[in-house]
C-alpha cells in the first residue's frame, strides 16, 4: 500500500461530457445569530454520486445538510435541485425533489413500520392512498429485505431497524437528491456497513439517476462508500474531490490536529486513514 501526501486542492481533470448537476450551490452562507456557521459555499454534485461530508464536530455539516432543503433560512447564496432554485419550490415540490433523513426519528407513538414507510409516498397524495403508491411501498420493503418488522411498531424496534425503516421511507420518496444527516451514527459496525451500502446502491443505480449528501464521521467508511469527499473546515470547504485526492495525510493534520498516516487499501484502492496520535501531543514531546 502507498503513502498518499497530496495536497487537498490537486484536482482530477474532468469528464468532457457535462451533466446538469443534481443540486447546485454557489455562495451559500449562515449564520446562528452572530455566529457565522458556513461562509461562501460552493459546490455541485453531478448524477449518481454519493458525496461524503466530513469535519470536526461543530462545523456545521448537519447545519449544511439543513440547508439544502430549506430546513435552515439561508443567508446569501442559492441552492438549486435540478436547475430549479428551491426558493421557487413549494414544500411538496421540493419533497418531490430532495429527501431527507435525520439523525434520529424517536416517537413513541403506536405507528406500525408500514406506516411510516408509507409517509414517504405523502408528497404524491392528494386525498387517499393509491394502489400505486401501496405497491411502491411493498417493492421497497421486499427490496430492502424489512418484511419481518413491517408490520410491528416503530417504536419497539432497534436503533439500526429504525434507521432501515427511515432509509425506506426516503426511497418511497422517489427523489432526486437524498440528503442523510449521519444516518450510522449510533449504529454498530454491521448496521453502519449495511445501511452505508444500501445509500451506495441507491446512486450507483443509473435507471434512478439520483444522488446522495451523507454527513458523517467516520473518515474510511466515507473513503470506501464515497465517491467525492467533501470537507468543511473553519465554515468553508476545505476540499472536495475524490477519496484518493481528498484524503491526505496533509488534509488530515490540519483539520482534525491528529497525526496520521493514509495509505491506499490494496483491496479496495481507496484511502485507509491510521492515526498515529494526537497533534498536540507530538508537538509537546519534540
């Protein structure tokens, strides 16, 4: 495996046949008050892409996530889904559009796992719930394999059910964007691989022609599920590129203060992020 040292802003050349993007945002700032959450963003992402977002806690990943589908009031800028501006959408046009899935989902309300499922088809509903939309929802569950909890109640449901029945609820939704504020983040290593795998699925399907924002922690699950890594850093984009070019042992240091090594896994080729040790701890034993 080889030692990765690149510097966050070397770029890939790009593919010479263009796309419209499937959310565009240029210019995007916000704030808390006084606070100045994220500063100038910009950034798109392209079709069937899952694009990772990473940074230290605080930063502001699950404030941009927040943003993208009108959740948080931006300040300045524009935030397109489709070359449509989300300011011009209506709440049902832009659920349509963009699907989004909490951290968590805690009720202890008596709804069956069907149910809340269904709530995805909500968009699409005028008065009563179609034959299609029932049909839709039932494709989903045998899809993701849900049968043997469906029909129980949300709330007596592990933590890594629940967020499979949320993910099932976001894929009835039919959008074109998923937006996922760290959908794994308390979830055991195998729930966290699998429902990882199943947003990787959902965008690496070309019929669908959609994509997906994850927010996250977990810097080498972001490396092998990502196919762009985006990382926030002092209210602005650090970098945002491929794992292999956005992962760096340079990148690294300067945004989480850790001592790392990053070598490229010779199964997968991805990035695998070692740290060797706090920063600041290095620093003091010189």
């Amino acid at each position: 495996m080889d030692d990765v040292t690149q510097r966050p802003n070397q770029r890939r050349k790009q593919s010479s046949k263009k796309q419209q993007p499937m959310i565009e945002v240029s210019d995007l700032s916000f704030s808390y008050g006084k606070n100045t959450v994220l500063e100038n963003i910009s950034f798109s992402v392209e079709p069937n892409c899952l694009v990772a977002v990473l940074g230290v806690n605080g930063t502001g990943k699950s404030t941009l996530i927040k943003c993208l589908n009108k959740i948080n009031k931006i300040d300045s800028g524009t935030v397109k889904v489709c070359g449509v501006p989300i300011d011009a959408l209506t709440i049902n046009e832009l659920a349509q559009l963009v699907a989004y899935v909490p951290q968590k989902v805690a009720t202890s309300f008596p709804i069956d796992v069907y149910d809340v499922i269904l709530l995805g088809r909500r968009p699409y509903i005028n008065w009563n719930v179609s034959e299609s939309d029932r049909k839709i929802v039932a494709s989903v569950i045998r899809e993701l394999s849900l049968e043997n909890f469906a029909f129980r109640k949300f709330h007596t449901l592990s933590g890594g059910e629940q967020q499979k029945a949320i993910v099932a609820k976001a894929i009835v939704q039919q959008p074109q964007v998923y937006l996922f504020d760290e959908p794994t983040s308390s979830l055991d290593l195998f729930n966290q691989y699998e429902i990882l795998k199943q947003i990787k699925g959902l965008v690496s399907d070309e019929s669908t022609n959609c994509s997906a924002i994850v927010a996250m922690h977990d810097i080498n699950l972001a490396s092998k599920f990502a196919d762009k890594i985006m990382i926030i850093h002092e209210s602005k984009i650090f970098c945002y590129d491929e794992p292999r070019i956005a992962l760096n042992s340079a990148a690294i240091s300067e945004v989480y203060r850790v001592n790392a090594e990053v070598v490229i896994s010779g199964t997968s080729g991805k990035p695998v992020v070692n740290i060797l040790g706090l920063d600041r701890e290095e620093k003091k034993y010189e």
